[in-house]
C-alpha cells in the first residue's frame, strides 16, 4: 500500500510539473507572439512616416486607421477644453498628456492635438495653469492614436471636469469627449505636435511598437522558469526513486 501510495505521489508531481512547464512555455511564446506584433507595429508607423504629408483641411478619409503614423499639416486655431490624460510615466514621474481641442479651419471638425508631457506637482487637486491660444496658426505633426489604457476600470472613460476649461480622463474616448462637448466631430485620431512648435511641454515621442525588447525579456524569463520546473522536478524525483531503493 506504502507503494502504491508513493506511485501515485511521485505521478503526482509529475503531472504537476509538466502542467507548470507548459503554462510557463504558453505564456513565453505569448510573449513571443506579442514582441512580433510590436515589430510589426513599429514597422509599419515607420513606413507611413514616408509617404507625402497629409493636409488636413483639404483631405479627410474620416478613418483613423488609415491616416495614423502619416505626417499632417492643419490650419486652424484651438477651441478648447484642455483635456488631461491621467496616468502618464516620463522617466519614473507620473504626469499628463496635455491634450487640446484644435478647430480645422472653417470646418466642424475638431481635431484633439496632443502638445505633450507635464508632470502631476504633488498635489492632484491643484490646476495646471495653461496660456490660452486662441490665434489662428498652423500646426505640424504626426497622427497616432493616443495610448491605450491597460486596464479599463468602470467610469474610465468619464470625463473628471477641474474647471471651465480644463478636464482629466483616464482614457481618451472619442465618443465620450464628444458626448461632453469637446468639439462638434472629433476626427479619430491625435496629432503628435512637432518638437519647435509652441508651448514648452515635453515631446519625445515613443514610436508605437518599441517595447519589443521587455517582451522579449519576460519571454524569456518564462521558459527559464519553464525549464527549471523540469529539472528540479527531475532531481526531485530521483533522490526519492535512489531513498526508496536504499
């Protein structure tokens, strides 16, 4: 009975083990999967950045897909609201991205501009104070969609007003800005400002698709864990084989 007992243990561990190694094999080659659509990503914004820039008070496609990682120009002036994007790291500093609502021309479209990266001053509540620009001008930049929230939380997309003209989201929505009365017909995308262009905010832009190297550092940590589950269950199972025999 002793032995049987011992069977069905070490069986036991055994299936155990190989059920550990392929979930950790599973989630490696996921991470492998991922790193692969990141290159694909990056690629792919790299060559849309050299086709002709586009002119957007004279070409509007109406979809996003097909106008983002082409450079644009647009004329213009900003309506407001300034809208925050809550939850943004530079450097290990949480901040914002400053995004403002920018009329096309004499049109009703409106387009969200982001002009880049301020950090939160310790206490969340205070205002960010922000030049009001109102003149007519003309912008250059690159159209992307604004970063994805990693995990959507019930009432992310609510639109948190601070004031008259400043609001914070933790998520950009197009549907629910417009519900909230950022602009007439929000174009589905954001405009990268260019680095020269006014208002000293951060702008180093991160192309999308250039973490493919983190994925590729938890894949591989996985199948280390992967193969090190195989072997200590291996080593495990013969010092119980080689005590039983002596």
């Amino acid at each position: 009975m002793q032995v049987i007992d011992q069977r069905k243990v070490s069986l036991g561990l055994l299936v155990f083990a190989l059920f550990l190694s392929a979930l950790f094999t599973r989630l490696g080659i996921w991470q492998l999967d991922r790193a692969e659509q990141k290159r694909e990503t990056l690629a792919e914004f790299e060559k849309r950045g050299d086709a002709p820039e586009l002119d957007l008070n004279r070409m509007f496609t109406g979809d996003g897909e097909l106008m983002w990682g082409r450079y644009a120009s647009v004329t213009g002036h900003y309506t407001g609201p300034i809208i925050l994007l809550d939850n943004q790291i530079l450097e290990g500093r949480a901040g914002y991205f400053v995004y403002t609502a920018f009329a096309v021309g004499e049109s009703e479209l409106t387009l969200l501009v982001n002009r880049g990266w301020i950090p939160v001053e310790g206490d969340r509540n205070r205002i960010p104070e922000f030049i009001n620009l109102t003149e007519e001008q003309r912008l250059k930049g690159r159209l992307s969609h604004p970063p994805q929230q990693g995990l959507r939380l019930i009432d992310s997309n609510l639109v948190e007003r601070l004031s008259d003209s400043v609001s914070r989201v933790g998520g950009i929505d197009f549907n629910a800005l417009t519900a909230a009365g950022v602009g007439e017909e929000l174009i589905p995308i954001t405009l990268l400002l260019e680095a020269t262009a006014a208002e000293g905010f951060d702008r180093d832009w991160t192309p999308p698709g250039g973490g493919e190297a983190r994925h590729l550092g938890y894949a591989f940590q996985w199948f280390a864990l992967a193969v090190t589950v195989v072997v200590v269950s291996v080593i495990i199972l013969l010092r119980r084989t080689k005590a039983k025999s002596s």
